[in-house]
C-alpha cells in the first residue's frame, strides 16, 4: 500500500520542485534585465533616485541578492551605514558566492571603525577573486595597516601593485599617509 501512495505521490513532488526552480531561474532572469535601469543610475551617480528604484524592486522581488548589493552601494554612498551593512547582508544570504559583496561588507564595516571585521570581509573576498583582484588586496592592506599587520599590510599592497593598481603604489611610495585619509 504504501508503494501505491508512493508511486503517485512522487511524480506530484518532482513536478512541483520542478516548476518552483522553472520559476526561480524565470524571476532571476526577468529580474536581471530589470535592474539595468538602477545601475544606470549609479553609474551617472545618482544614489538617491536609484535608492528608490532598488527599493521598489525589493518590494517585488524581495530575495533578490543584486538589488540588495546595489541599494547597499546607494546607502554607502550616502552614508547611511547600518542600512547599507542591512542589505549587503540580505545580499550575502541569498548569494554568498559574489566577491564585489565581501568588499563592499567590508568597506562598510572600515566606515563603521571595525577594522577586524573590516579585515575578515576583505579576506573572504580575496579568496573569491583567487588573490587576483588589486582592489580587495588593497582594502585588506589597509585593514591590516589598522589592525598592526604592517608587514602583511605591504605584501598585500606589493601584490596589488604587481595587479596593475596604482592606489596601492601612491600608498606604499606616501609611506601610508592616504590610508590616514579615508
């Protein structure tokens, strides 16, 4: 008997989690072409209005994890710091796979003074970028330079200026006078 219930109740479940990932990959894609128009906005450096425009797709489309990091980049940008830490989180739970959301994590948690937080992001997203990205080393260094890793802090800038970053450079040759700035 119960191989009987089995046997029809299965194909029941397998085509609903069928159309349910149909579904997911559906919205993804739609969603994907819908938020051209936000980044557009950040692009021309227009936080605010693109502020709105991710919030209102939010509304639809709440698990979205690219709204999420762009209306966090919008918040950084215009110093609402808990609110963009918020939605780089959203962000990070529903995608933990994009190394550009550790970065922006950890500039945010740099702005808020938690430099080992700060530190620890930045560290995840090397491992993403597979130690190729100049920026995410550059933000480590200087998150180490704030913690006391001055010996790391250089290899990381050494290594970034090795990438082709110029930031890096400018901070090794000022003796670490422009991290003192930020």
């Amino acid at each position: 008997m119960e191989w009987l219930v089995l046997f029809f109740f299965l194909p029941f479940v397998l085509t609903l989690m069928f159309f349910n990932w149909l579904e997911e990959k559906f919205i993804t894609i739609k969603n994907r072409e819908k938020l051209e128009d936000g980044e557009h906005l950040i692009h021309h450096r227009k936080y605010k209005e693109a502020l709105s425009f991710f919030t209102e797709k939010l509304k639809r489309f709440p698990k979205s994890a690219k709204a999420h990091y762009y209306r966090s980049l919008c918040n950084l940008q215009l110093g609402n710091l808990y609110s963009a830490l918020y939605d780089i989180e959203q962000s990070l739970s529903f995608d933990n796979t994009v190394g550009e959301s550790y970065v922006t994590k950890g500039k945010i948690l740099y702005k808020l003074e938690d430099y080992d937080g700060a530190f620890l992001e930045f560290d995840k997203a090397d491992w993403h970028f597979r130690s190729e990205n100049p920026i995410a080393l550059r933000w480590r260094g200087i998150a180490r330079y704030q913690i006391g890793q001055r010996k790391n802090a250089i290899e990381d800038f050494q290594q970034a200026v090795q990438l082709g970053d110029e930031d890096s450079d400018y901070i090794l040759r000022t003796s670490f006078e422009y991290i003192h700035k930020i």
